[in-house]
C-alpha cells in the first residue's frame, strides 16, 4: 500500500510512518480500490464485525484481524422517514472504533520492530478508541487531549492502559503537541484525521447501511462534521458501491456542525472550495458538540468537494437545538451525548422532502459526558 497526498501526488510507502506529505504537510489518501465487490448474499455467514466487509478493506485477512465486536449497530426508524444508527453501542460507546480499529491493526501489522509506541490526539471519544483497540493489540499508547476534556472519557482511556497529556488549549493544541511527538523515532501516529486508513474503517457504516437496508442506501445519509472522517468515509462507500454496480443511485451527503463552530458551512454556502489559511484560526467558542467543534479541519477540501459532489448540502445547529435533541432522544430511550445529537437536531428543524428518506448515526453514549447544562 502506498500513501499518496491529494493536493500534490506526493507518495510514501504505509511502512514509513509518515504520518503527512512532506511536500505541503496536509493529509494523506491510500492508493487503494475494492478489486471485487462485496456480495451482498453472502454476508450473513460471516463474522460479526466490519471485518465482514474484507472486499472492502486495505488490510487482507479479516480471520487474523484485531477486533472487539465492533460494528453491525443496530438501525431503527425515529419517524417514518428518518432512522438512526446506533454507534453509540460500539465498543467504547462510539463510531470511532470503525477506524480505530484500522489504525491499531495496521500498527500491529507493521511490527515491533517499526512502531515501539502510538501517539493520538482527541477531544475524547477517538483516543477512548485508540487506546481500547492499543490494549487489545498490547501496543503502548499516549493520548493527547485538550484540558478541558470531559473526565469520563479520560478516565475511559486511561482504564485502557494508555497515558493521557493534558494539553493546555483547545482541540488543535492537543493535535500540535501530538504531531511533535509523531515525528519521534519508532512512532506510529495514529491520526483520525492524518491517517487515511482510519477512513477505510469508518466507511464501513455506510456498508452497514446498505447491508441492514437489502442493497440499497437512504436518500441522504446526515453525518457530524468537525474532521470529516465519517463523512469522507461515507463518500467512498458510496463511491465504491456505485463502482461496483451494487446501488444504483448515489445518496445526498448532508453534512451537520454546531452554529457556534461552523467553519466548513459558512464556507460551502459562500462557494468557497476551500478555508482562508491566511488568516490565524480564532479562537474556538465552546459548544455543546465539542467534537466537531473543529476550527481548521485539514480535510477541508475533499469534505467540501464530497459534499458538493453529492448534491447535498450543510446545515448547522444551535446550542438550545442541541440541548432538546438530547432530551428528546432521551425521552425516545436513546441517551446519546450532545455532539451525537447534532444530525437529529438538523433533521428536526429540516425533515426530507415528503417521499424521502434519510438516515441519521447517534454517534456517542450520553453517559460519556452527562446531559447538557440548561
């Protein structure tokens, strides 16, 4: 496998470690394309995890794979036109074990002699998930979050084994500190931003979706965005499926951030292909969807174009929306935590068109952060 940097063709070999394009320093892709399709028919005899879906996956050998049980979350419907899946019934309580799980097994693969340590940033639930995934493949682990960090989902990464910074500053401070560590000798950075495998995993929702649905995908599939990585996950399903002749129609990708961080939707309603990097990063307001509340994703660019492409569009959420959201999913006996309820908050204020469906992810467990200060 190679690693290759969308805005300039630089290239890596995955072994290297690298962890950006030495070029421009931006994300990587992987050069990597589904050479047969998933059989849709054959699925049911299968393990019960994403491993299931191996056509689809960079790293061959599903039955030696690294897993915790994770994926196959169950899809019930909230009205009739909207369902939600329910990742927050993963194995650390969120959908970030989908690409979690990638990045730990593709470090386990790589070898001792190559990665003596994994480094991550997060606001909470990625590094919950990075360090599960490192204590089940026995891989020391360092997870980097900004101070203001709920304690439950510190205390849940340290449970795993793996040591917590406390980083002084926001959401970038902890990827800044994380980053200068990744470049230490024999260190593997388990980025869910930086790392494209970790996108390969998280598409696994939308096979998912297609698998629990006969084939067949809703009208618009309503993701989070801070990062991107479920929505760009979600694009290449969509892309690899419609590839493969397996849907005949690709679904709107409606992407969802909290009024108060919404550096990507005011960028796509101005036409915008991409953030002003002129100008310094302002400071990140709180917000009640403290994990997407992302300033600078370094995605940008391909959520903006995947989003575009799609025919979908942006919406953003308020903090009261948020707060009823939470409280009626609650009442729904749904306890998801308030960066997970963003997608119903849309659709609430926004249902489909009559006639449409769409399908949203609860994406964390209330009881990592508690409910939502009035």
């Amino acid at each position: 496998m190679t690693y290759r940097c969308p805005a300039d063709g630089s290239r890596a070999p995955v072994e290297s470690l690298a962890w950006h394009c030495p070029t421009c320093g931006g994300p990587w892709d992987l050069e990597f394309a589904p050479s047969s399709p998933v059989p849709l028919k054959s699925l049911a005899g299968r393990v019960n995890s994403l491993w299931r879906y191996e056509e689809a996956l960079p790293l061959a050998g599903a039955a030696a794979a690294l897993t915790l049980g994770e994926g196959r979350t169950p899809l019930i419907p909230l009205t009739d036109s909207i369902s939600a899946k329910l990742d927050f019934l993963m194995p650390t309580l969120s959908f970030k074990d989908r690409g979690a799980v990638m990045l730990a097994e593709l470090a386990r693969r790589l070898g001792p002699a190559r990665v003596g340590r994994v480094v991550a940033d997060s606001s909470g639930n990625a590094g919950t998930a990075i360090a599960a995934y490192c204590a089940r493949a026995a891989l020391p682990c360092t997870v980097y979050v900004p101070e203001a960090t709920s304690p439950k989902k510190t205390e849940q990464i340290r449970a795993h084994g793996a040591h917590v910074t406390l980083v002084p500053g926001d959401r970038e401070a902890a990827a800044v500190a994380a980053r200068a560590a990744a470049d230490e000798p024999g260190t593997f950075y388990a980025s869910h931003v930086h790392n494209p495998y970790f996108l390969h995993g998280t598409k696994t929702y939308v096979y998912e979706l297609w698998e629990d649905l006969g084939g067949r995908l809703p009208d618009a599939v309503v993701v989070p965005v801070g990062n991107g990585t479920l929505l760009l996950g979600a694009a290449l399903a969509i892309a690899e499926l419609h590839a493969h002749k397996l849907i005949d129609s690709r679904p709107a990708l409606i992407a969802v951030q909290a009024e108060a961080v919404s550096p990507l939707a005011t960028a796509f309603h101005a036409g915008a292909t991409d953030l002003d990097d002129e100008r310094p990063a302002p400071p990140t307001p709180p917000t009640l969807a403290e994990g997407i509340a992302i300033p600078r994703p370094p995605r940008a660019p391909q959520i903006l174009r995947a989003v575009r492409e799609s025919g979908g569009t942006f919406l953003t959420v308020t903090e009261d929306q948020l707060r009823a959201a939470q409280l009626d999913l609650a009442a729904r006996g749904l306890f998801v935590e308030s960066t997970g309820v963003a997608c119903w908050a849309a659709m609430s204020a926004h249902p489909p068109q009559e006639g449409h469906t769409a399908v949203v992810p609860l994406c964390g467990a209330g009881a990592k952060t508690g409910l939502a200060p009035q």
